[in-house]
C-alpha cells in the first residue's frame, strides 16, 4: 500500500503498478502519467522560446533588440516574470518542487505554498497595465462543489467562481492579499478577481491538508494540474490571450515537474464550452482536458502542484502596448510554434520524432544521382499558400438584427464586401500571372495543345497498341514522357515525329540541352521558335545530345533511362542545364533562361490561392487547416485577426482594415504586435467612409504576397540550398521492403540455429 502510494508520487506509472493501484485509488482522480512525444516536446515552452531565439541570433544580421523591445517580450521578459515571485502562503519558494516532487514523506511535512507572478507592466492608451499573473501552488486542498457553488451578481463577472469560504484549503499562514495590494504600489497586481476568486476565501486547515495529501490518500493528484480561468469565451483573441499567458509563464518558471510529466489542464471557470477549448486539450494533453463545472473532483482533493492562470489584457496574445509594435520577439514566434505544434504542424527546426522521408527516397535514385538531397517533401515543389479574406459578414448581420452592434462594432460590416473579395482574388491572380512558371505555361500551352491533336496521349485506358507503339519509340519510358509534359518541357519528338511544327509557336522550354552559350546566341536572335524544331531528327551539333528544340533531357542522349545527371545536358559545352535530373529541375537556372528570352517574370516558386474565409460554420479545426497554409491574412480589425498566431512566423503578412475613426483605437495595436513581434509583414489599410478602398487594398495584398514569397524561398534555401522543383511519379521512386532483420533470408535463420 505504502510502497503503490509513493510510486504514484513519484509518476513511475509502469503497467502493473497501475493496475495493483487502481484497487485502491479510484482511477478518476488520477491522472495516469505516460511518456509521449507531447508531453516531451509541448510542456516545455522554454524550448520554443530558446529555439526561437537561436534562429534569431544565427540569421544573417543577427538579432539586437532594443531594451524595451527585450524587457516587453525578449527573454529578458521572462526573467521579469521570474523575479516578480511573491509568496501569499509559506515562506519556501516551490523551486524544491522540481525535486521530484517527493514531498509529504510523513504526514507532518505536508506544507503548502503559494507564489504568485506576473509580467511587466505595459502602456495600454495612457494607462500602464499588468492584470496579468499566475500563482503556483504546493498542497493546496479544494472543494470543487464549494467552488463552484454560488453565483455571482455582477453579469460581466458572471462567469467567475465565488467560491464560498472554506473551498480552498492549505497547510500556511496566508497573507491578505487585498490588502497587501493595497499596502504596497508594486504589488498593485495582487489586485485582479483571479486572486481574489481563489484566495479570497481560501482558508488554513493543516489536519484536512496532511490528510488529503498525505502520499495514501484517495484523492491525492499528482499530476501537475493547470486551472484556467478564461476571460470572454465569446472571444477568439482573449481566448489566445489566456493561452498566451500560460505559455509564457511555463516558459520563464520552466517547471521540472510539467516538462517531464506534462500538465493537465483544468477549466475552472463557469462558461459554456468553446471551440477553442481544443486547443487547452492539446496543451493538456497526454492527460485529458477537465472542466470543473461538469466533472468536479471529489471533496478536498489535494493538488501536489497547482497553477492557476488568469488574464485580462495584456499578454503576449493581446498586446496593445504601442511601445512593442516594432519588436521581434522570440518569445512570441515560439508561442506560435508551439501553438503550431500542438495541431502536429511541425516546427522545422524542432526534432521530429519520426523523420519524414527525404524527396530523394521518394523520388527515387534519378534526384539522388543528381545530387538532390536533403529536401522533405513538400519543400522541394511548389509552394501554394493562401491569402485569405476573413469577413465578418454573418457575424455582424447577427448582431444587427438583435440589436446588440454598437456604433463601433457595427463600423466593421463591410459594404462593398463582393468588391473586396473580387479585388483581392484578382490580386492573388495578377501576381500569379507573373510568376515565371506560370509564364513558361502560357508559352507553351497552345503548342502542347496542337501536339496533343495529333497524338492523344494514352494514359488512362484509350488504344493500347498505340500506347506500346508509343513507349517502343522512345527510349525511355512512358512515364518519362508524361513526367517532362509536367514539367513545361515539349513532348521528344520520337512521341510525334510526323508533326511539323507550326511557325511562331514558342518552343524554347527545351533549349536546356544545348551548351548555354549557344543557346543564349539563339534565343537572342529568335531562339528555336520557328528553326529546325518540327525537324526533330535533325542532329544539329556533333555533340551528341542536341536534338533542336524539341528534344527532352539526358535520358534520350543515351537512350539510357534514369542514368541522367547534372551533366547530362550539357553536351560537349562548358555550362549546366536547369535539368539536374529525371525528377528535378534547377530553378535558378531556368528563370536565368526565361529572363533572357522573356524579358521580366518574377522568380518564385510560390503561387497563391484566394480563400473567402467565411467561417462561420466552420468548425475550428477546419478554420485551422486554413490557417496553417496561409501567408496572407487580410481581414477588419476584428478577433479574426487572432489567427494570425497559427501562421508560420518570420515568412506570413497581416493586413489590418481600419476605418479611419477607429485606425487609433489602442486594441488595433493586437495585431500590429502580434506580426511585428512574429517577424511578419504588417501593414494598416485604413479607410475613411464605410467602403473599403479597393486599389489601395490590392496593392497592400501584392506587397504582402512579395514579403511571403521571399520569405518561403529564402527559408527554403537556407534550409535545402537552391531551389529545386522535384516531381515524384510514378516510375521513379525506391520500393520499400522489409530489412534483413525484419525478415531474415533462410541463410541467416541457419546461422542463428
Ligand atoms: C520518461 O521521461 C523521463 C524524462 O524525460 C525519462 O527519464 C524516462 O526514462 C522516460 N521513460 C520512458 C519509459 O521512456
Ligand atoms: C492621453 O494623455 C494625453 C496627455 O495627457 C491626452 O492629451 C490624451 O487625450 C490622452 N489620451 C487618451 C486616449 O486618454
Ligand atoms: C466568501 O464566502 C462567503 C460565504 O461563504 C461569501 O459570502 C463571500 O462572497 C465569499 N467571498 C469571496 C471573495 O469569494
Ligand atoms: C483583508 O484585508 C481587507 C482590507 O485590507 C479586509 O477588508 C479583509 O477583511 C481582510 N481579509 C481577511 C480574510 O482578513
Ligand atoms: C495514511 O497513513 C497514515 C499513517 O502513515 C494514517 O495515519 C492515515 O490514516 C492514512 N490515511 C488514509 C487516508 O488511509
Ligand atoms: C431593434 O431596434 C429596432 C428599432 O430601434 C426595433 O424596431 C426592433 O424591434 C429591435 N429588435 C430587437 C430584436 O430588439
Ligand atoms: C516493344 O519492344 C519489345 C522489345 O524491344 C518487344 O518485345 C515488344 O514486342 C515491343 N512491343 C511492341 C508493341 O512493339
Ligand atoms: C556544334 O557546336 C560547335 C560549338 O559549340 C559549333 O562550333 C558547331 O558549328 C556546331 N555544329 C553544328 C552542326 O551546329
Ligand atoms: C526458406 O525456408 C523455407 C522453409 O524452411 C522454405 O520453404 C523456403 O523455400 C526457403 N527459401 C529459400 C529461398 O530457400
């Protein structure tokens, strides 16, 4: 009995002892510990914020912040909040609670312990403000019925316990918070309904504390446990202000006990359930998220070690400060890698537990013999990211019709909404249409198109004689034929070599097999455009490989599918193709190509793709899958806005729309913070009269996309070197089988025998 009760204290929860205990402790009340990939990665934010940091400082021009932007949400901020500790109850600070938690050995040295924190004051307007703080407790006994129990009269507070006397128990003497908060300016903080909801009414009860902690008693949870009280349920950015705030206090207190057993999050206010409660389940998790109201624990359940987190404005998720809206802050980008991870959108830098496949072991040995290596799909293709309107429309529509929109609310419809989304889709598709990709396509479709009358392309069913004829004809294989289609390059003219080409159809996508230097001579007088090309068998250069203009890559020089290298084009010539094998195409190269013949097209591998973001029937997790994918969020000053969190940091843009009589209001200063302090483009749209200014909101949206594209690109550069666009299909690729020592061959069960 003794020897289960300390293994629950000590979390060491291997199978058996679990099932001997659960004889004894009710299961409920304990929160069983395992060992996940979350609970080692996600309860430690102080890692996000190190990693942040580090990636910061290793940038090209390093990483100075200024003192204030430091002080407000550097690591600096963290120390603050450290040294802000003061302790309402016992005089021991908790750090012995990272001894592993062994505590109550006898009865007698059950004490409880109360610290409380909170973070820098901001400027908010003309006021400074600092409701923000947390308390850890050590022993701390609860009533959850008593808790809950009574009602309070004051509708704004409503959803906050009042808890009745006695509810909360602990073994130490308490200060009067209230007046100590009176007593002294500094602790001014000390002040906030969240102290006074849990110790206004606490009360000092050693016996009921030694007993309800003692390590056998029933009710005993050694988990650490979170009990959150959030803010406005009904708001998506005072939502993320309270996780904000969690995350930034773990990070500066770095508990031992939550990094390595993780912590279970306990909703102890009284609203109704949200959507974003997801995503305190996910930072609960491997334990399950508990809301109080609906599962309370049994009478005077001791909490070996406790947090209790409560915001009102002012966290890193609702910074208004106007003092930070120029600051990077690594501890903001780690918030939002975290928050990212805890969906399972990985932070790249993070070590992944299961390494994804690199593109070369999906595509296969031709990009590994080219010296492709390194990429993880789908780094190594073509970036789609969105650019998402969020409207407001259904919302504000509600709020009319009840009657509940005040004036400044209701500033927020957008009248000319259609023209809007049509101005920002025509944004996404003029910038697209001047990407070089999309360029080479447009050269190249109507030629592909008189190719494809000609000799349809049997892939799915359709003449299969043809289609053996086809692939007898090539040297390479069908799917080369199909791969290099998608690629912009022209068919091989063995696929059509009765076609004569039309004059003035623009073929010079496969110049890439000539030596550079003469294909830079022909592309400035005319290129392959009219000379030669229908020719085909035309063997325009001892060389070997030219075959004119319509000739494909490597493969066909030596009829030797798959033996392609970087190399392969050249020829006899001194330069390098864009091909650097079957599977992947140099970018740098190409677009040094398409420069010359095309004159200017913009040099990226990301394209964009308009999202309406109505989302008011979405669930929060679709919302989400949105979100994860988006460079560009573009909405009205409004909760929304708060998504900009789940963006990829250092590589996203925020466009805030602010009516010209609200552009000064402070809370518009969230989201300036929130992309500042994210390394983000930022920009105000602002608009006078209730229109928004199309023209001047499309060219924000093209700014914004330049920052994102750069951005995306230079990460992938930095991250893989060049720019390759990798294709994986449907014959270049390495099989999985089982190792060896999965499956031993007979030869090595007779050596074992
Ligand atoms: C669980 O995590 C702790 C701390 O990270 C480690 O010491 C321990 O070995 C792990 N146990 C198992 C079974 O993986
Ligand atoms: C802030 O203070 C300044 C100077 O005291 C005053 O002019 C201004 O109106 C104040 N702003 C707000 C929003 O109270
Ligand atoms: C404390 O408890 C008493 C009675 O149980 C109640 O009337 C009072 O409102 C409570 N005060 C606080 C601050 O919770
Ligand atoms: C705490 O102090 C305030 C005023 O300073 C007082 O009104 C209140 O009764 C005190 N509370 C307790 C529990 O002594
Ligand atoms: C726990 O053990 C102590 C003796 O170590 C005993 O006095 C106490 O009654 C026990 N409590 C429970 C709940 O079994
Ligand atoms: C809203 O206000 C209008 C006029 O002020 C009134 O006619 C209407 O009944 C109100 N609607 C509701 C739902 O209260
Ligand atoms: C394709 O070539 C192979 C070997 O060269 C030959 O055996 C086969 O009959 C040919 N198929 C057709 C459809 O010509
Ligand atoms: C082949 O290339 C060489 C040098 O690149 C050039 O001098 C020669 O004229 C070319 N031959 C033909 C047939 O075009
Ligand atoms: C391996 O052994 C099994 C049974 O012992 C036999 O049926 C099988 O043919 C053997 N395979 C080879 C490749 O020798």
């Amino acid at each position: 009995m003794q020897a289960c009760a300390l293994y629950l204290v000590l979390l060491a929860l291997s199978v058996p002892v679990q099932i001997y205990c659960q004889k004894k402790v009710d299961k409920r009340w304990i929160t069983a510990q395992r060992n996940t990939s979350w609970s080692s990665q996600l309860s430690r934010p102080s890692g996000f914020v190190s990693r942040a940091q580090y990636r910061l400082k290793k940038r090209v021009g390093g990483f100075k912040p200024s003192v204030t932007c430091s002080n407000y949400l550097g690591l600096p901020y963290l120390e603050n909040i450290r040294r802000s500790r003061y302790s309402i109850c016992g005089s021991t600070p908790l750090a012995h609670l990272d001894d592993d938690n062994i505590l109550c050995k006898q009865q007698s040295a059950c004490l409880s312990a109360i610290d409380c924190f909170t973070a820098p004051f901001a400027r908010h307007g003309n006021s400074t403000r600092a409701s923000i703080s947390l308390c850890r407790s050590q022993n701390l006994v609860l009533d959850s019925c008593k808790f809950l129990k009574n009602e309070r009269e004051d509708i704004l507070l409503k959803n906050f316990p009042l808890p009745e006397f006695g509810s909360v128990k602990v073994a130490c003497a308490l200060v009067n918070v209230t007046s100590a908060a009176k007593l002294t300016k500094e602790l001014h903080w000390l002040q906030n309904i969240h102290h006074d909801v849990w110790w206004g009414n606490a009360t000092q009860d050693s016996p009921t504390v030694f007993q309800a902690c003692s390590p056998n008693s029933s009710t005993l949870v050694t988990t650490p446990t979170m009990f959150v009280m959030r803010d406005r349920h009904t708001s998506y950015v005072h939502e993320m202000e309270v996780v904000s705030m969690a995350f930034s206090f773990l990070a500066a207190l770095d508990p031992k006990d939550v990094g390595v057993h993780g912590v279970q999050v306990v909703i102890a206010d009284r609203s109704p359930v949200t959507s974003f409660l997801e995503t305190w389940s996910r930072v609960s998790r491997p334990h399950q998220l508990r809301i109080l109201a609906s599962d309370p624990f049994p009478p005077n359940t001791c909490f070996r070690s406790a947090f209790h987190v409560y915001a009102s404005a002012g966290g890193i998720g609702y910074n208004v400060n106007p003092d930070t809206v120029g600051c990077e802050s690594p501890v903001v980008m780690g918030f939002s890698h975290w928050l990212r991870q805890l969906y399972g959108e990985g932070d790249s830098s993070a070590r992944l537990l299961i390494t994804p496949p690199s593109a070369e072991a999906v595509a296969g040995p031709a990009a590994e013999e080219a010296g492709v290596r390194g990429l993880h799909p789908p780094t190594g293709g073509i970036i789609l990211k969105n650019v998402v309107w969020l409207s407001r429309r259904q919302l504000e529509l509600v709020r009319l019709l009840l009657n509940a929109s005040t004036s400044w609310i209701s500033m927020r419809m957008v009248r000319n909404e259609a023209a809007v989304v049509a101005g920002v889709l025509s944004a996404v598709q003029e910038w697209n249409a001047e990407s070089c990709l999309r360029q080479r396509f447009e050269r190249t479709i109507k030629s592909e198109y008189a190719l494809s009358l000609v000799n349809v392309n049997p892939v799915h069913g359709g003449a299969m004689n043809s289609a053996r004829q086809t692939m007898n004809e090539t040297d390479s294989t069908a799917a080369a034929g199909h791969r290099r289609n998608l690629q912009g390059f022209s068919q091989q003219q063995h696929y059509y070599p009765k076609l004569k080409r039309k004059e003035g159809l623009t073929r010079i996508d496969s110049t890439d097999i000539w030596p550079r230097r003469q294909m830079l001579q022909d592309a400035s007088s005319g290129g392959c455009s009219s000379s030669g090309a229908g020719g085909g068998n035309t063997n325009d250069n001892g060389s070997g490989g030219g075959e004119g203009c319509n000739s494909v890559v490597g493969e066909s020089r030596d009829g030797n599918d798959g033996d392609v290298n970087g190399e392969a084009g050249d020829g006899g010539g001194s330069s390098q193709s864009y091909i650097i094998g079957n599977n992947a195409i140099a970018l740098d190269r190409l677009w040094e190509l398409d420069n010359i013949i095309n004159g200017g097209c913009r040099r990226t591998n990301v394209l964009f793709k308009f999202v309406e973001g109505d989302f008011s029937d979405e669930s929060f997790n679709m919302q989400l899958q949105t979100i994860f994918r988006t460079g560009v969020l573009v909405g009205v000053h409004g909760a929304g806005l708060a998504h900009g969190f789940f963006m990829p940091p250092g590589q996203s843009a925020v466009l805030q729309l602010l009516g010209k009589s609200f552009a000064k209001v402070t809370a518009s200063n969230i989201f300036r913070n929130m992309a500042a302090n994210m390394g983000n483009y930022y920009e105000d749209v602002v608009y006078s009269d209730v229109d928004i200014d199309v023209t001047v909101l499309k060219a924000a949206a093209k700014r914004a996309m330049d920052f994102v594209a750069r951005k995306v690109m230079e990460l992938q550069m930095r991250r893989n070197g060049a720019l390759r666009l990798v294709l994986v299909d449907q014959s270049h690729f390495s099989i999985v089988i089982p190792s060896e020592e999965q499956c031993p061959s007979n030869a090595t069960l007779r050596a074992l025998r």
